[in-house]
C-alpha cells in the first residue's frame, strides 16, 4: 500500500509534469472505485487549468479553476503520466485528459482508490475533515504528543497510527520510528515521559524524510509509460527482519501483532 512518503513522491512527480496543463476532458472506463466516479466528470474538468497538485495526508488534491479533484491511491492504486495513443491495459480505470496530449491515467486493480471532485474547501471534506496534522506542519510536536497521550492505555504503536493524531504514520514507519526511539511498541501510551514523546516526534519526521528523499531517486520510474512505479526499497531496520538480529544490540528481533498490526521490534532496546 502507497504510504506518505510514496505518495508524496507522486505528487512532486505530478505537480513537475502537469502544472499549468489545461484539462480536455475525462474517460471513465468504471462505474466506481471505492466510490462511485463523478457522473460528468468528462464535462466538469473540460477547459480547466490544473493550478496546483497539493497533498493532504494520502488524498492528492488538484486544483482547478472550478473546484478540486480528490484522488486516493488506495490500497494498489497508481497514476501514470502517458501519451493518449497508449492503448489502456488492464486496470487502467481512468484517464484524466490534457490538451497536449498527455494523460493522467489511474490503474487501480483493487479499487479501493477514489476519485472525487468538489467545488467546496477539499479540507472540509468529510473524508479530510477529521485527519490530525501533518508530521511536518508545526502543529506535530513533542508536546502535542504528550498533551494527547495523558491517560490513554492504547498501546503507543495504535496511538500514532491514529490518522485522527497524527497522519502519515503508517505500519512501515510506527516500527522504524519506535525503533529509533528505544519505545515497546506496546507501551501504554500515558505511560511515556514528555522527553521520550519530545524524541519521539523528531523521530517519526526524520524516518518520514527520509523515505521521502530515498523517493525522489525514483522519480523517473513513475513517468515510466510501462510498467508499475517502483515504490521505493527502502532500508528498514527492523520492519520484516523478525528473526533476525538487531541492528543496535544483535538480540533477535521479534514480531507480535499489537492493536492488530504486525509488530516488529527489539525487546532488550525497546521498552
Ligand atoms: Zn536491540
């Protein structure tokens, strides 16, 4: 599944392409992903220039002179920048059309995507609406984790995985960054002192970083006209290595499933 960092990889990847592009229309080639695709589309977007590719949590936003498109990946979803002769293959559900001839196309073999358009303020949609902070926005700190966590007995790994606390921090980036942190993925989330939450923070930041930069090496795969984009083989310290030792100490690593997520992590440096 694309988490933050792939799917902010995709969005410089799309701003860098597409910007400024006016759109000629739509094709639909499914009644709906997770979601039923906007009735029209192919007239709504017709004329209008895409100003801007902006990202909220995992929802790509494109702006236009008339409202915004909300796209999702899902869990398998993932957008191409191809010419129109391209015969569309398998999955290949939507095409998102430019006056040069260049397509935005959405192959979603899944269809847990989406793909939606508002006229409204997109982060007041109802799916937006709700979501906590970027890690980067200056609102995710320390103390904002501290704050949140006072008296929770959820385990810490369930608590920053809670998009309402914070977005971004997928199953992937919770090992890595309670890794660093020397925090037990299933320590009580009030249990944790100020200082750690202060570690903490900086921490799930830095793991997010760099994803992101090991992203942009992998750019030109996503312009790629055949072929899935590489999401990027990152180097994880502990997430899959169950079994194997520990990078810090050389204990053997292990895995649990807490709050229903596998678990990877080091029970002599982690606590
Ligand atoms: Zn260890």
């Amino acid at each position: 599944m694309p988490e933050l960092p792939e799917v902010e990889t995709v969005r410089r990847g799309l701003a860098s392409r597409l910007e400024g592009k006016t759109f000629l229309g739509a094709v639909s080639r499914v009644a709906g992903l997770r979601l039923p695709v906007p009735a029209g589309l192919h007239d709504l977007l017709a004329g209008q220039r895409l100003h801007a590719v902006e990202r909220r949590a995992k929802y790509l936003l494109l702006r236009c002179d008339g409202g915004t498109l909300i796209l999702h990946l899902g869990m398998s979803g993932y957008l191409r920048v191809v010419d129109r002769d391209l015969p569309p293959g398998r999955h290949d559900h939507l095409d998102l059309l430019f006056d040069d001839g260049q397509v935005l196309r959405f192959n979603d073999a899944r269809r847990f995507g989406l793909l939606l358009w508002t006229t409204a303020d997109p982060q007041e949609h109802p799916l937006l609406v709700g979501l906590g902070p970027e890690p980067f926005a200056g609102a995710f700190t320390g103390d904002y984790l501290h704050e949140r966590a006072r008296g929770r007995t959820v385990p810490v790994k369930a608590f920053i995985m809670d998009q309402r606390l914070v977005v971004g921090v997928g199953n992937i980036y919770a090992n890595e960054a309670l890794f660093l942190s020397g925090i037990h993925p299933a320590r009580a989330t009030g249990r944790i002192s100020r200082d750690r939450y202060l570690r903490l923070a900086d921490i799930i930041r830095t793991v997010l970083a760099e994803a992101i930069a090991a992203g942009g090496t992998t750019l030109r795969d996503f312009s790629d006209s055949d072929g899935k984009p590489g999401y990027f083989a990152l180097s994880l310290r502990v997430y899959g290595r169950e079994g194997e030792p520990c990078p810090r100490c050389g204990h053997t690593l292990r895995q649990e499933r807490i709050g229903g997520r596998s678990s990877f992590f080091c029970s002599r440096c982690q606590h």
